[in-house]
C-alpha cells in the first residue's frame, strides 16, 4: 500500500482520528445536527489555514483523513468489500482478485498521471 500520500495520524494536532470519524458519522448520518457540526469542522479548517504554512499542512492533514474516512461510506467502499468477500469464499478467478484488479487500475492511472504531467509540464503547468 502506498503511504505517502496518507496522513500521519501522530502528527494531526487539529483533530484526533476519532473525533474526526464520529464527526464525519454524525455529518453523513443526516442528524439535525450534522451542518453545525460540519460548519464548525470548516471553521476550524480556515482557522487552521489562517495560520500559515504550518496550519495549511494541518488543514491538509485533516482532510486527507477526513477522505479516507468517508471512503469507508461510499458506494467504492462496499463494492470492494464484496469483492473481498468473494475472494475469501474462494469465488473469484485469479485475473479478478482485489489486489491484482486494485493494482493494475492504479498501474494505468499511475502512467496517465505521469504523462499528463509531463504533457503539463511542457506547456507551463503543473499538477498536484
């Protein structure tokens, strides 16, 4: 698994990990009180970012949580999840194993990213 693009949950100052997940469960829940609860998570956000380049990279921190938490709510999530099931069962062909069919779609996307950067690069830009 690829960890460079993950965060580092010791070094999250703004949010603890669970406090962040049971925030995001009240949020997707749908509860009453889920938009003050997401209004306070972006205030904190733009206080974060107010502080500079060290606040920024916390900001950041938080939401590459935020996304890997929310992943797990997500139509991606529960198919994935089914297709585990089916390779622990035994049901799945070789060819459609997670780990191989994960690893070769990020293998085509990883050379299209690459080469729309350099494409990118060629004319002036640059991408994340």
């Amino acid at each position: 698994m690829d960890t460079d693009n993950l965060p580092d949950d010791d070094e999250n100052l703004l949010f603890e990990r669970e406090e962040l997940a049971a925030d995001l469960e009240l949020i997707l829940s749908g509860d009453p009180s889920a938009a003050d609860k997401l209004a306070r998570l972006f205030d904190s956000l733009r206080q974060a970012m107010d502080n500079g380049l060290h606040g920024i990279n916390e900001a950041r921190r938080v939401l590459l949580t935020a996304i890997e938490l929310a992943y797990l709510y997500t139509d991606a999530h529960a198919s994935a999840l089914r297709l585990y099931r089916l390779s622990l069962a035994g049901h799945l062909k070789v060819k459609d194993e997670p780990v191989r069919l994960i690893n070769t779609a990020i293998g085509r996307s990883a050379r299209s990213v690459r080469a729309a950067r350099r494409s990118g690069q060629a004319r002036g830009r640059t991408f994340g």
